[in-house]
C-alpha cells in the first residue's frame, strides 16, 4: 500500500518533552484551571480557601453550596468532556491515520446534535406535542445519551465509511470532504427543525455551540463511565494503533487484526463523543487540535498520548469555560464559541503544513 | 478536440445527442416554470393564471402572479444558474466532482458577513445586505485562494484550506447567533436560503451580471476542457493553467457570491447540477455549462415550489430543501467516486 | 464539430432564459400621508381590510375594536392569541409564520393597510406596499414608550385618532391606577424570565415587560442598559442577584428550573423562601406587546404580589 505518499504526517519535531515534565507541566495547568474555575462567577468572595474548606470541612453555608453543586461539577464535567474528546480525537486520528480527524470534522457531533436537537424540537418521536415531554439532560441524563449516542454513531459512520476509511483509501481531503457533507446535511436538517419550530430557537442555538455552564453532578455522572470506557479503549488500543501508524500491511504482519482495531476503536469513539455532545452540546476543535499539541510535545507513541490527549483536552476545555464567562460577564456564554476561536486558526495552520499529494 | 474526449472524472455518460437532452431539459424546465406560477398558498384558476400571466386577467390576482410569483421564479433561475455554474466551474478547476462552492469558503463568508449585519449591527438597514453579502463571499474566497497558494494552487489543498476557512467562519456565525439572539429568527431564515419575497427589483439588478458571467464562462469552455486533463496536459497543450485556474475560481467566486447575496445559501446546488448534467451530456463544457444550469434551475425551482405547497401559508425555505435531497445525493456521489 | 455552431446554440439558448420581463404595476389613491419608521405613506382614509404581521398589532387593533382581516399568527390560529384578545376579535385569515408571512396570502385579502414590524419585515417592505399601502413600526424590538407611541400611529392610520388618544390617554390612567396600587415603599426587585428544557433568559429592566413592571413601580433585579434586554443565566447567576420575586414564562413543561429545585441552593434564594416564584402566562407576558396586553400583565404582577 503506498500509504505513505498518499497520507499525510506532520512534520516530527526533533526536541520533544521529557514526559515527566510534559505531564507536571499539564498536571499543574489542569489543576490551576480547575482551581479558576470554580472561583470565578457570578457571586464573589468564594476563593480557593472555600474551595479546600468545603472539601475537608464542609458546613452546607451558601458559600460551601454554590462551590460543590454548582462549580465543581462545571469544572469537573468541563475537565471530562475536553478529556473525552480528545480521546475521540486521538483515537480517530490513529485508526483513520489522517490528522485531520476529529468529532467535529468525522460529523460525529454533528450527527449527536442533530439528534439531540431533534429531540428538542419534537421532531424526532413524532408523538411528541411538547420538546420536554421526551427527554432532557438533567431531567434524565440516561434518555438523552442513547439518542445522542445514536446520532453520533450515525454521523461518523457514514463519513468513516464515505471517507474510504474503511477501504483503506486513506486520503485526508476525501474524509474532510465526506465529513463536511455529512455535518452539512445534518445541520442543515437541523436548521429546517429549528426554523419550522419557532419557540425554542434561542435554547437550541444556545446548546449547539456547546457549554457546560448549567452543569451539575448528574451530568458529570452521565459521562463519567464513558470517559473510562474511552481509556480503556485507548489502553487497549495503544500497541495496536502504535503499529498501525507504520501501515496496515505492518500492523496486520504483525498479527493484528485491522477490522477488530477499527470496529473496538469505532465504539469507544461513539461513547466518547457521543457522551460528550449529550452533556454538554457539540463542541468544536478540541478533538482534532489536542492530539496534535500532546505529538508535538512527546511524540507519536500512542502508550504516552493517551495520557497526555485527556489531560490536556480537560486543560482546554476548562480553560475555554473560564475565558467564556468573560465574554458578557456576568452572564453565560458557550465555552464552545472559545474553542472555535482557538481551534479554528490552528487548524488553518495544520492544513498549512499538512502535505497533500 | 472530439466529442469522445473523457475528462478525469467523466462518469462516462451517454453522449450521442446532448443537445437534443438540453432542449428536453429546458422544455421541463419551462414546463416547471409554468406549473409554479400555478400553485401556492392561494389557488387561482389555469385560466385565469394564464391570462393574468399576459396581463389580461381580471386583475384580481394581479399581484399574486405577477409581482409574487413569477418574480421568485424568475429568481430561481438566475440563482439556479449561478450556483450550478459556479459548481461546474469550481469542480473543473479542482478536478474534485464533490467541490462545490461551499468548498472554497463562499457561502460561509456570505454567511458570517450577513450575520455581522443581521445580528451585529440591527440598526444598520437590511438593504444593504446583498452588498455585504457578496463581499463577504468575496473576501473569504480570496482568503482561500492565499492560504491555499503554495508555488500555484493545489486542488487538494484548495479543498482543505477551503474547509478549515470555513470551519472558522461558521463557528463566527455561532458566536454571533448566540450572542445576539433578538434577530435570530431573521438570520436563520436568510442563512437557510429562501426566495421568499424577491422582487423584480432583485431580479433586474443580479440577472445581468449573472448572464455576464455565464457567457465568460462559456468562452472559457474550450480551456476548462483542457485543464480537466491535469496540469501537465494542458501546459502542453499551450494552457497558462495558473491564470486559468484563477480566472475560472474569480467567475464561479463571482457568480456563487452573487447568488448567495440575494438568496442566502441555498444549499449543494452548486454540487449536484454539475454533476447531474454531467451524467447527462458528458463533461465538454460548452455543453455541460448550459445543461448544470439547467438543472441548477430545476433543482432551485423544485426545492422553492415544494416549499411553498407543503404546509402554507407557512413556506418551507428552499436551502432545507435542497439539502434534504442534496445530502443523500452527496453521500452517493462520494460512495461512487474513486478518487481523493 | 463546427465551433461557430456551437456559438450560435449557445446565443439560442441565453435568448430563452432571458424571458422573463416585468409588468410594474402600482397605484395611488387619495388618503392621509402616516409617518412611520420607515418613512411616510399615504394611507386610505378609512381603512377596513387590515392585515397585521405581529402580535402587539393585533392588540392595537383589538383596543380600538377593529378585527384585522389578517394575522400572522405562526399558523397557531386562535391559540397565537391571548383569550382576552381574541374574544375582542371576529373573523380574520392567518397569513402565515410571522418571520415569514406568504405574501399570496395577504395579497389575497386584499387588505388595503398592513401593519409590519421594523425588524421582522424591513427588507419585504417594497413587497407589502405592492400589495397595499404599509406602514412600518417597531414592534418586536420596542420599548414600552415605542409601544404605546405606535398605537398612536395606528390610530391615525386607521383614521381612529380621535378613538385611539382616547383609549391611550385610558390605558395611561389604568397604569397609574395600577402603580398606585404598588405601595411607595415597595423595595422588592423583581426578575421575568423565560425558561426552557435547558435554559434560563432573565428579562432585564430594559426589557418589554421589564420596562413595564418598572413603569407600575417594581424594579427590575438587573438594570440593563438599552438595546440589552436579555441575560442568560446560571443558578449562580440567579443566587448573586437574588431577585425577591420571580415571574417564570415557561416555554416548556418541564424546565430547568425544575432541575435546579433539587439544588439545596434553590431554597437560599429569597424569592423560594417567600413563595414569590410565579408561573405567569407565556403567550401573554413573553410574545405580548400593546396596551391591552400591557395593562393585564400589570394587573396580574400585582394580584400575584398582593
């Protein structure tokens, strides 16, 4: 297979970060994020004090209140989802061997939101008269997941399959191009839901640029075993994946079984997004630009990354929550708009440098 | 050049008499035409359709025929024919049958230009709109084009560069949707492509400029043919491919952005026409151009008129039509096509 | 193949699809010149077929006992309307969603007056004035004061001055015999919000509805500047400003808030421990504007706190 003229690899950069300091370094960023976060809002005088005092010695004050029902659990869920997307991201960019995969671009988010949003709408389940009377997220965290699981699964199969993945036609500009189609059409059906449904049209736009601003425990229960389940996946994946970066007829020399890589990697990739999109709305570019940063910071061996892509996709993302509560301070904005703004030039970079024949 | 050359991604269509499929092609279109001046939300009888068509009519539905419904039927085959010839122009360029307009940025600028003034900026008047829309189209194209220009322009990268602008400006048009909520309705409307409303004002300021370039592009059929042999083809064929190549992204840039200004984005026109006439009449240009507008028509005009009679008074807006129909056609293009 | 063949099948061809030529037709008729948003019209004197294409329309037309011929009622029918309206009402047509009202429709009707809104319909109104005189007023996006001096503009359109004066000068007094009733010394802050399955948008003081609680005598829990009417919100937002009264459109049944009620921190805030959380009409307070609206929205707010 001439793969390697075909596919793209972005340039390997010769000094890389010990590990050890990789991860401190993110380790440390994560937990000053996480410490941020829950002591900035909306209701001031609740610093990081309160934050070790409602953990160690907890007297249910409002103080005490508002950090563990409501902050920690939007940090924690911020954490999970950039976790979990990276996950998606990293695990999709090493079955598809393409840089460019990612939730956003394999139509994975596209597909959960549209379904989700269906849900919202009263489309989807026709029976429905009212959006509520089916499913919510808080309302019951384990009605939504399967529909966005669905969704998601919809999506990125079609562009997995679309995109010659699975042929083994490797070509980054085919699977990009497959995967805008696919998020093309689904949004645009989206669009015709919302427009023909009136009322609901600012809860839907709101939710589709994706934030975790309302979040509490129960969402962060929602997506906290599919977070697992992902690194699992990605524990069992590894060598695998490893092997595979050197080209299938190695990976399949070496005894592996490509379809079973894929298919195992195919679902931890739907549970992973999917779960992600169900809590917290579709957010775009921390699939596809952490798993680049970890590869320019340690290299490509996938045994490292699938520690270091969650720790640094949860860095992202709670950061991006910070910096989105400033956008109409007081107020709420999506942290999915702050991603954009990050993600999107660099991802004009990436096609900068990636190498087309 | 013969009628049996095959381009590089010629389906191998049939192409014994394209001109008798062409004139059978604007016989269904102007069937069409017809049939649409009929139907909508009001009935008015054949008789008297035709009559007030004509301007005899009893004048009672004067307005309805002729300032409301052939006016956007008038539209639809002037957006139609921009958006298909665009996509035509675009996919000979990038030798990619699923390039479209979408690809290289022009409706995702149109769209974030027309959302800064829909949702930015209320105060500013709606008029404006078309101008600002095109501009937006405009710049974000040549955008691409920049980023894309790498000691002359790859198809490949092209199409890539072409996404990821695209990427960023749509999440530019999430942040403005969520932002500013109190227009949103508007935006959203003019975002999903709709002839909703379109006067003979619009019609007679965007028709000219369309013809314009649909007969440049015309004349660059002969070219086009020749660069859809690859790059080594046409130089040796005496084809400046470079300032070829621009010229021919500068008239589907214009004509896209063109139609976008007026009708927002209608969606995956500019995708299926070309690729549709193509299975019809071959891939020559000088016969694929007139039949990808065609069917450019068609699809405009089906996806409006359907709109209109599904539920009204309320209107379905045209784009979600065409994107219900255009996403699944794409996905069988995509499955089918062997290439990149 | 010829290429000068080519050239002439390709002239037939643009010959056939330039065919399509306009037949402008308009006329004008003696009337009164109305200004508006837009400009100035010249309306009929005494106008019977109305067609309106927002809500706050219908209530000026209601107020003065007119029934439009057409509303654009987002194809709800009767249920667009609030009952207080539509019992005031006779026959009328919908025209469609009000984002995008079918034109074939209000052509039909042959009004000879429509009523747009500045922000929904400014780019239609050449359109509507084809198919009869329009005037253009701030409906959607106004503030209370817009609101009630459009209601003055319709009644001279409608060649109701007269009529119109007198029910605003009626609808002034009813207010301030509302406000009246809210004591001097009521400190209470008050906050209407819409809410829906996933979220929570504050009405601020610079809202519609916002603007009229202030105007009867509450102040808004956040005093928002002009053009910044709505605020999305956390429970956290919503336990910092701590409003003592709550008023809830519900878009759905079941809402965020019921979500943040299992929350301990629901019972922190002042409005819960006072029972002030009131679940009001949506039609009425979220898409209502107009002096009949206004005027039981004022009425209910203070039964509700009384």
């Amino acid at each position: 297979m001439a793969n390697t003229t075909n596919s793209v690899s972005t340039r390997r950069v010769s000094r890389r970060l010990p590990y050890l300091k990789a991860f401190v370094i993110s380790f440390l960023l994560l937990i000053i994020g996480l410490l941020l976060s829950t002591t900035i809002g909306a209701v001031e005088g609740i610093n990081a004090k309160v934050f070790f005092l409602s953990l160690v010695q907890y007297d249910g004050s409002i103080e005490h209140l508002i950090m563990r029902t409501l902050r920690m659990p939007r940090a924690a869920l911020g954490a999970l989802v950039g976790a979990n997307l990276a996950i998606a991201g990293l695990l999709m960019q090493g079955i598809s061997r393409n840089p460019l995969a990612s939730p956003g671009i394999f139509g994975v988010n596209a597909g959960a939101s549209l379904f989700v949003a269906l849900t919202f709408t009263g489309v989807y389940g026709a029976a429905a008269t009212d959006a509520s009377s089916i499913t919510l997220p808080f309302v019951g965290p384990l009605g939504i997941v399967p529909v966005a699981f669905l969704g998601a699964a919809f999506g990125g199969v079609l562009v997995y399959f679309l995109g010659g993945v699975a042929s083994g036609r490797v070509n980054p500009v085919r699977l990009v191009l497959a995967g805008v189609a696919v998020s093309t059409l689904l949004a645009s059906l989206m669009k015709g839901a919302i427009i023909l449904r009136d009322d609901q049209t600012d809860s839907i736009v709101f939710w589709l640029a994706g934030a975790v601003d309302g979040s509490d425990w129960n969402d962060v229960r929602t997506i906290l075993p599919w977070t697992i389940v992902g690194l699992g996946t990605t524990v069992y994946l590894a060598v695998s994946l490893n092997l595979l970066a050197l080209g299938e007829d190695v990976a399949v020399g070496l005894g592996r079984n490509i379809h079973v890589i894929r298919a195992i990697g195919g679902l931890g990739i739907i549970c992973v997004a999917g779960s992600a999109v169900a809590v917290a709305g579709p957010i775009t570019f921390v699939g596809l630009i952490v798993p680049h940063i970890c590869r320019r910071l340690i290299g490509v061996d996938h045994r490292v990354l699938l520690a270091l892509a969650p720790l640094l996709g949860a860095t992202m993302m709670v950061y991006s929550d910070i910096l989105a509560r400033f956008i109409a301070y007081p107020f709420e904005s999506p942290a999915g708009i702050v991603t954009a703004l990050v993600g999107g030039p660099y991802f004009l970079y990436l096609t900068q440098r990636t190498r087309i024949d | 050049m013969t009628a049996t050359t095959t381009t590089a991604f010629d389906s191998g269509a049939r192409t014994q008499n394209p001109w008798v499929k062409l004139y059978i092609l604007l016989a269904i279109a102007v069937g069409l035409t017809l049939y649409s001046i009929g139907v909508g939300a009001i009935r008015v009888p054949v008789w008297e359709t035709v009559q007030t068509v004509f301007g005899v009519g009893s004048g009672k539905f004067d307005y309805i025929i002729q300032q409301y419904r052939m006016p956007r039927i008038a539209m639809a085959w002037i957006v139609g024919t921009g958006l298909a010839v665009s996509g035509t122009m675009i996919q000979g360029v990038i030798r990619n049958p699923l390039a479209s307009p979408e690809i290289i940025g022009i409706t995702a600028g149109a769209g974030l230009a027309s959302a800064v003034l829909l949702l930015g900026m209320p105060e500013v008047s709606v008029q404006f709109l078309p101008f600002v829309s095109f501009l937006g189209g405009l710049i974000a194209a040549a955008l691409v084009y920049v980023l894309a220009f790498k000691r002359g322009i790859s198809p490949a990268r092209l199409a890539l560069v072409g996404i990821a602008v695209s990427a960023v400006f749509t999440s530019g048009i999430d942040y403005l949707m969520t932002s500013f909520p109190v227009q949103l309705d508007l935006a959203l409307i003019w975002l999903a492509g709709s002839l909703w409303a379109r006067s003979w004002e619009q019609c007679i300021a965007i028709a000219p400029w369309i013809l314009i370039m649909f007969v440049g592009c015309l004349m660059m059929a002969h070219k086009l043919d020749v660069l859809a042999l690859g790059d080594e083809q046409a130089i040796g064929l005496g084809v400046r491919v470079e300032p070829t190549r621009l010229l021919a992204l500068a008239m589907a840039v214009a004509l896209a952005g063109a139609s976008v200004a007026v009708c927002g984005t209608i969606g995956f026109v500019g995708l299926m026409a070309p690729h549709m006439a193509r299975r019809l009449v071959g891939g020559q240009h000088h016969i694929l151009l007139p039949t990808a507008a065609l069917v450019g028509t068609l699809l405009v005009l089906i996806a409006d008129t359907l709109g209109r009679i599904i539920s009204p008074p309320v209107e379905v807006p045209a784009g979600v039509i065409t994107s219900i129909v255009g996403g699944p056609y794409f996905i069988y293009l995509l499955y089918r096509h062997r290439g990149w | 193949m010829s290429r000068k063949k080519y050239f002439f099948k390709r002239l037939s061809i643009l010959g056939l699809i330039s065919f399509l030529v306009a037949i402008p037709l308009t006329s004008v008729q003696a009337g009164k010149v109305i200004k508006h948003e837009m400009g100035e019209t010249t309306v009929p004197d005494n106008p019977q077929r109305i067609v309106v294409l927002e809500f706050s329309f219908v209530d000026a037309l209601a107020a003065v006992g007119i029934t439009p011929v057409g509303v654009a009622d987002d194809n709800k029918g009767e249920g667009a309307l609030i009952p207080e309206i539509a019992s005031k009402l006779g026959e009328w047509t919908p025209v469609g969603a009000r984002k995008q009202p079918s034109l074939e429709v209000v052509s039909s009707l042959n009004p000879d007056l429509i009523i747009a809104d500045l922000k929904r319909h400014e780019a239609i109104v050449g359109e509507l004035n084809g198919i009869a005189p329009t005037i253009v007023l701030r409906g959607l996006q106004g503030t209370y004061e817009d609101n009630v001096a459009s209601m003055s503009v319709i009644g001279e359109a409608l060649g109701l001055s007269d009529q119109m004066e007198k029910r605003i000068a009626e609808h002034r007094s009813t207010i301030e015999a509302l406000a009246a009733k809210v004591p001097a010394s009521e400190s209470r802050t008050v906050l209407p919000a819409v809410v829906w399955a996933d979220g929570f948008n504050a009405h601020a003081s610079s809202s519609y509805t916002g603007e009229l609680l202030e105007k009867i005598g509450f102040k808004n829990a956040i005093q928002s500047a002009p053009g910044k009417p709505y605020a999305t919100m956390t429970l956290e937002n919503l336990i910092a400003i701590d409003p003592d009264v709550i008023f809830l459109m519900k878009y759905s049944d079941v809402t965020i808030v019921d979500g943040w009620k299992s929350n301990p921190l629901w019972n922190v805030l002042k409005a819960v421990k006072n029972n002030q959380i009131h679940v009001v009409r949506t039609t009425l307070w979220a898409k209502f504007r107009g002096m009949i609206a206004a005027e039981i929205i004022a009425a209910d707010a203070i039964k509700l706190l009384y």
